[in-house]
C-alpha cells in the first residue's frame, strides 16, 4: 500500500493512510488536523470517508487502525464551520450528516475487515460516535469522552443513539446523551467501551499490536462476525439464527475454514489468508 495524503490548500487539514511498517496488510487511518484537535470540517470529512473507501476496497488490506495527531483523538464538528453554514442557509446546515457522518460510520461499521480505534486523546461529540463504530478501541490514559450534543441544543448523529444503547443500555446511554456528562479512560474501561488503557505514547503500539493479530486471523470469518452481531442487536431470535447459518455456510467453502479444520487435525498453527 502507499502512502495517500489529503491536504487542504492552506495546510491546515489532512488525512493520513499509510501502511504499517512491521505488516503491510495493517493500513493506518489518520486524522491530522492537531491545531484543531481534529475537529471535523467539510474538507476533512470527505477526505476521511475518501480514505475508508479506498482501505475498505483495499484486498490487500486485512485490518485498520483509525488515530488522530495531537492532543485529542477528534473533537467532533468544527463549529467556527458550523456557524457559517448556519448564517449562510440554516435549513441545509446539517446537510453534513447524511452526506458526510452516516457514510463514515457505515463504511467503519460494516467494513469486511476489523477496525481498531487508536484513541490518542478525547473523544466527543461525532469523534465518540467514529470511536464506538470502530470494531475495538484502545485508548490513552489521559483521554476524556463526552457526547456534547445537548449543550448546543442538538441530538446526536454519528451513531451514537445506537452504540451508545448496545454498549452501556438504554438508561446509561440516555443519561449521557442528556446530561453531557464527561467521562475519563478508567470509567470508560470499566463500561466496556475500551479494550485498554494504556499510556498516550504506548496508545498506537497497543492499537498496532492488536490489529497484526487480527490482520493474520480469519478475515472473511471477522466479516461474518461483523454482520452477524450488527443483525443481532436488533432482529428477532429466528432471524439471527437464519443469518448465523447462512453464513456458516458461506464460511464453510473458504480455504480458511479447510485450513484451520487441517492445522486442528495434524497439531499445527493454521495460516489463514483471508480468503
């Protein structure tokens, strides 16, 4: 994989692919707006959503690591933008979030591959809601999270309605949506938000680490997995357990499968390719 830099014309917004250095199958997704805190303008949108289309697409790509640079992981909407869309034409102001949010969470969510969050630093507002539609999330000690979105009089977008409610319940997740309480890296371990809690410099490594294993593993079975839980957290028993054997029997012709059932047999480590 090359390396693909999106900047904008004064420099002050790019995203970041490149490839791991230790796997070349782990591409690293990076928001690079530091002076910002990665707050999220149109440019930067659409360079994120241009970045996991193309690792998404990617067959040589078998897993992926969303991080940010700075301080914070992403802070969500830049609202200085925000306010110009507002005086411009308030009634297409949050024309954004259908043409830029919701394709960034579904293509993190439903990705055939599994992402991990490397969260460098807090998390609020839509960069919570990029967090929690990543697959895992490892995160810095001295990260915060917060929803944010009452505070200015809005609902939330990204997401977050729904992560939030299958990560932490209904009640836990109204609290926070309504209070905009914010909460600390332990707190967020704790509800099983994060994987890990690891110091800010280790944060990549950990995050790295955790998607070389995956990167090696079963991808079309993760792909499965992936399917099956986001059917599970909604449907009915009978129409989980008609996915669950249909994709059973999607598994069952793949290399991967026969490999793994042969490495069981004579005592061996399989070597899955992804395939």
């Amino acid at each position: 994989m090359t390396r693909v830099e999106t900047n904008s014309a004064a420099g002050d917004a790019a995203v970041l692919v490149t490839a791991d250095e230790k796997d070349p199958a782990v591409a690293i997704v990076t928001l690079n707006r530091p002076a910002r805190r990665n707050a999220l303008t149109v440019e930067l949108k659409e360079a994120l959503l241009s970045a996991l289309e193309g690792v998404a697409a990617d067959r040589s790509v078998r897993a992926v690591v969303l991080t940010g640079t700075g301080k914070s992981f992403c802070v969500g909407q830049d609202l200085g933008e925000h306010v110009q869309a507002l005086e411009a034409d308030a009634a297409t102001a949050f024309a954004t979030v259908e043409k830029h949010y919701n394709p960034i969470v579904r293509l993190l969510a439903t990705m055939p591959k599994p992402v991990i969050a490397a969260l460098n630093g807090g998390a609020v507002g839509a960069g919570l809601g990029l967090a929690l539609a990543c697959d895992l999330r490892v995160t810095a000690d001295t990260a915060t999270f917060a929803t944010a979105f009452a505070a200015i009089g809005l609902t939330a977008d990204s997401g977050l309605s729904a992560t939030l409610v299958h990560s932490l319940g209904a009640a836990r997740a109204t609290e926070l949506l309504l209070l905009g309480e914010s909460f600390d890296a332990a707190a967020a371990q704790a509800s099983g938000l994060v994987r890990a809690v690891v110091p800010v410099e280790e944060v990549l490594g950990a995050a790295l680490d955790l998607a070389r294993t995956l990167a090696a593993g079963p991808t079309l079975a993760y792909a499965e997995i992936k399917r099956a839980v986001a059917i599970g957290a909604v449907s009915p028993l009978d129409r989980v357990l008609e996915e669950e054997s249909a994709g059973q029997g999607r598994l069952g012709v793949t290399r991967d499968h026969r490999e793994a059932v042969d490495a069981f047999l004579a005592k061996r480590r399989p070597s899955f390719e992804g395939a």
